[in-house]
C-alpha cells in the first residue's frame, strides 16, 4: 500500500472549535480530497458524496471492497430531501427521534448520488451525526460527505484520532483530533425500502428503542443465523472485520465456568489473552489481561471494544480468550462486533 503523503493531524479544541481549520478542511472536501473526523460512534473518513472521483479515493485509502457502499452524513434533516427519492413516515418519526445521533437509515437514493458513493445499488444510506466537529465539516464540505470508518478495512474501527493516524498516515492529508468518541461502536443501520423495516446492523439505538417509535421493525437474518448461509442484506456485514492478529475466541456460560475454562488453556509461546471486566480482572493470574470495562456500565464496554482488539495486536500473545457480554440495551450490538473479530469462533462452557 502507497504511503506519499504527508499527513497532517490537527487537535481541536472542543470548548472553541476553529473556523479557520474547519474552513481548510471543507476546502479539501470541495476540492475531492479526503479529511478523517470524529463522530459520536467511530472516527469517519470523509469525502463529498455527490462526487463519484472523490468517493473512489475512500475505497482506495482504505482498501475498501469496491462494493460495500458508503453511508452519506448530513448536518441538517432539510439535506435529506435532495438526496433521497422518498421519506416514508417510519423515517421521519425515526429521524425526529433519533437525529442528530446515531442511527443510519436506508433509502431510494436521487440521481444526483453517484453509484460510486453506494457500491452499484440504487439505495443510499444516510446519517445525520451529533459530534459537532463532524456536523460543521459536513456543512464546510458541501453538505454531503459520505464517510465509512477511517480504518484499513478489516482492522478495528478508531475510536481515537491515533487509531486514524496508525492505519492512514501517508494515505490522507487531514485527520481533525477531537479526543476519543464517546460511543465507540458504528452507527445502527435501519432500512426503510423494505414494507416493514429492517435493522441491518445492530448499535446503539437498539431494536427496542426504534419499536417504541415506530412499532414493528424486524431484524436482517443475516445477523442471526449462525451458519453462514443467510447472506446479511448489508454488504458490508459479510466481510471479515476488526479481526486482531491473533485468534480469537469468545468463552460463553455462566461466569465460574468461563474463568475456569480459561484458566485452563495454555498456548506454546505461553502467552495467553484474556479481554474480560473490572469484576473480573484479577481472576486470570498470569495472562495478559485487558479490562475492557464494567458490566455496571455496558457503555464502557462498546466505547473500548475496538481499542482493546487494537491493543493486543502490540502484545505478543498467540490466542486471545474474551468473556462474552450480552448486556441487556448495547449486547447485541457489541457481541456482533465482537463475534465478527472471533471469525464466528465461540465456545460454549457449562
Ligand atoms: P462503515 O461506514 O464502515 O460503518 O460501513 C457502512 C455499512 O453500511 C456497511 O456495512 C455497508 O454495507 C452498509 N450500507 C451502506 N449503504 C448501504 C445500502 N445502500 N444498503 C445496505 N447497506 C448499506
Ligand atoms: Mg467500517
């Protein structure tokens, strides 16, 4: 992978962000260049949607699957109607609901969207994000900046401007630091092109949250059937993803069990891994331990999940066992991150 070019990395100061910056980074964005922001759930890589060339710079920086198409982030709701052919009332409620924040809904896309932007379907994915560093980008870079995680595809989504600059230094001009985002797994995904809605992708608003909204909404089997079979409607589900170079394996059953069974295994190097919480981490003497946080507080947990698979990746340990958390609200969504770094790879102790 090419690495030419010089990487600036700018730190914005939340309290005063900088019109000055933010104006240097839209003009980039106009001009069809590529600038890596925060959002509420991951550090995005952006460029201006509605320009084919400039989308294509993403799958190239990120060694993207020309196919997985790009959500398209918006600052204001009024944006929408541009874009996209229809807003059903299920997207409207949804939008008044959860906008700005982090969920991305599904729909027939306009003309005016390139299919470079949405990976040859005729259907566009569009947010609109809460952080304000990325809502003041969008609007600087002309209102439409398709924006994928601003990771090398397949490794873990950054949640941090550092997690940017490892994977891309040399391969984008601009990384905006705005500190460490505050959700830390990417945006749930509801289509609304189907009769009854879909969620395509679980996050932080839960399938329970959009019931209470808008009644009935179903969830992709792509995401529940365990064998292989059933292709996610999403592109983007099907690939490898966030995968530590280690393998991985999540240890399930009740908690005595899990820590016994792991205690148990040892690998040749003699450096095992263990991702588990506050409430456990001393009960793996001799491993290489990572809190990843509290089961008190299942938000502590989706906000260091990825930072905690980059981590090992520094340590020399030849298999990773990791605690499952199926927390009541961000469970789904965190064990479907989770399972897709483990490559499915689960076991079940009694
Ligand atoms: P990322 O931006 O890296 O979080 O990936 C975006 C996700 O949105 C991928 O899983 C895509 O497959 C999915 N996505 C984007 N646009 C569409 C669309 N039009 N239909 C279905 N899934 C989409
Ligand atoms: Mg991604």
């Amino acid at each position: 992978m090419i690495r030419d070019l010089h990487t600036e990395l700018i730190e914005i100061n939340r309290a005063q962000i900088s019109p000055a910056v933010l104006e240097r980074a839209g003009a980039i964005l106009r001009a069809g260049g590529l600038v890596a922001f925060p959002t509420e759930t991951v550090y995005g890589l952006g460029a201006d949607g509605l320009n084919e060339e400039a989308a294509r710079k993403i799958y190239a920086a990120k060694g993207r699957p020309s196919d997985n198409p790009l959500i398209v982030h918006i600052a204001d709701t009024e944006a929408l109607n541009k874009i996209v052919q229809e807003v059903p009332k299920a997207a409207e409620k949804l939008a008044e609901a959860f906008w700005p924040g982090p969920l991305t809904m599904i729909f027939h896309k306009n003309e005016c969207v390139p299919l470079g932007t949405t990976g040859g379907l005729s259907t566009v994915a569009v947010r609109m994000p809460s952080d304000e560093i990325a809502r003041e980008l969008i609007r600087q870079g002309g209102g439409y900046i398709a924006a994928p995680s601003a990771n090398v595809s397949g490794r873990p989504s950054p949640t941090t401007a550092q997690h940017v600059y490892e994977d891309l230094n040399g391969r984008i001009p601009l990384i905006l630091d705005g500190g460490p985002v505050p959700i830390g797994l990417e945006s749930t995904i509801v289509d609304l092109t189907e009769e009854c809605p879909v969620i395509l992708r679980p996050g932080y608003i839960t399938r329970s949250m959009i019931r209470e909204v808008i009644g009935e909404v179903q969830v992709d089997q792509g995401l529940i059937e365990e064998n292989a079979l059933v292709r996610p409607k999403a592109p983007g589900m099907k690939y490898r993803h966030y995968a530590p170079k280690a393998e991985l394996l999540i240890v399930e059953g009740p908690m005595d069990q899990v820590i016994a069974y792991i205690n148990g295994q040892c690998c040749d190097s003699g450096k095992t891994g263990v991702i588990c919480t506050e409430e456990t981490k001393t009960c793996y003497p001799g491993k290489v331990v990572k809190c990843i946080g509290s089961r008190k507080d299942e938000r502590s947990i989706a906000s260091h999940l990825f930072q905690v698979l980059r981590e090992f990746d520094e340590e020399e340990v030849d298999r990773i066992y990791s605690e499952s958390f199926h927390t009541p609200g961000l469970g789904q969504a965190i064990m479907n991150r989770l399972l897709k770094a483990a490559g499915h790879r689960k076991i079940y102790v009694t």
